[in-house]
C-alpha cells in the first residue's frame, strides 16, 4: 500500500494536477488583494493577531508573494521552494483560522478579495487549506526524485 502511495504522489499528471490547481488558486487569489490592498488589510485586521503597522505591511507584501509561488507553481521553475512556501502559508493560514474561530470572531477569511462571494472564517476554510497542504506535498517529492 505505501509503495502504490508512493507512485501515485510521484505520478506526473498527479503532479501536473496539483501544480495547475494550487497555481489558479494562488494567481487568483493574488491579483483581487493586489488590486484593492485596502479591503485585504481590512480582513487581516479582523483577525486581530498582529498589530497595524504589521497588518499593512502584510496587505501589500503577501499578495505578491502568493503571485509568485502561483506563477512558480503553473511554470515548473524553483517547484520545491514554491511548494514549501505553499506548505508554510497555508500553515500560518490554518493557524490563523483556527485562531480566530477559538476566539469566537465572526470574520471573512479575506482569501480571495477579488471575488465578492467571502469565505467565512470556519471549519470549510481550515479544511479547505488542509487540502492545499496535501496538494503540495507530491510536489516536494517530484523534484526530489527529478536529481
């Protein structure tokens, strides 16, 4: 059974699937926080975790970095470092959810600002980043197996 997991992870259209899902996701939820940092620092300020000057200098450099994994992920290029940093942001996203839902705050998660349609911060949300946890890690092993 773990050999079978482990072929499937090294697959190369699992991996292709997982580089294409995780990339949309990221470009698309770049580019809305990109476009309107105002309404993202406002979301991140929700979560009530980090003091102000903080939360603005996050509105304006996390989109960017979001960009950059989407475009690292759907191109192939520097693959492991963008799935590690894809691993690492949904962890702190996860923590942050998991956080404010601890707290009992009734906030918007401010993942995709670009769409008006919200996600409420919830056990869907954490769920949901849980799973592009899972889609990243055969992408840690396709470039290990490609030395």
């Amino acid at each position: 059974m773990r050999e079978i997991a482990s072929r499937l992870i090294k697959h190369k259209s699992v991996i292709m699937i997982c580089r294409v899902i995780l990339s949309l996701v990221f470009i698309f939820a770049a580019l809305g926080k990109i476009g309107n940092p105002q309404e993202f620092a406002d979301a991140v300020a929700a979560f009530r975790i980090l003091p102000i000057t903080w939360v603005n200098i996050l509105a304006i450099i996390l989109p960017w970095i979001e960009l950059m994994v989407g475009l690292a992920l759907l191109s192939g290029s520097q693959l492991r470092q963008a799935a590690v940093i894809t691993i690492l942001m949904n962890i702190v996203f996860i923590v942050a959810a998991s956080s404010a839902m601890a707290r009992g705050l009734n906030i918007e998660c401010g993942c995709f600002t670009l769409s008006k349609a919200h996600s409420s911060v919830g056990w869907a949300l954490v769920g949901r980043d849980i799973l592009f946890v899972a889609l990243a890690i055969p992408l840690l092993y396709s470039h290990i197996s490609d030395k």
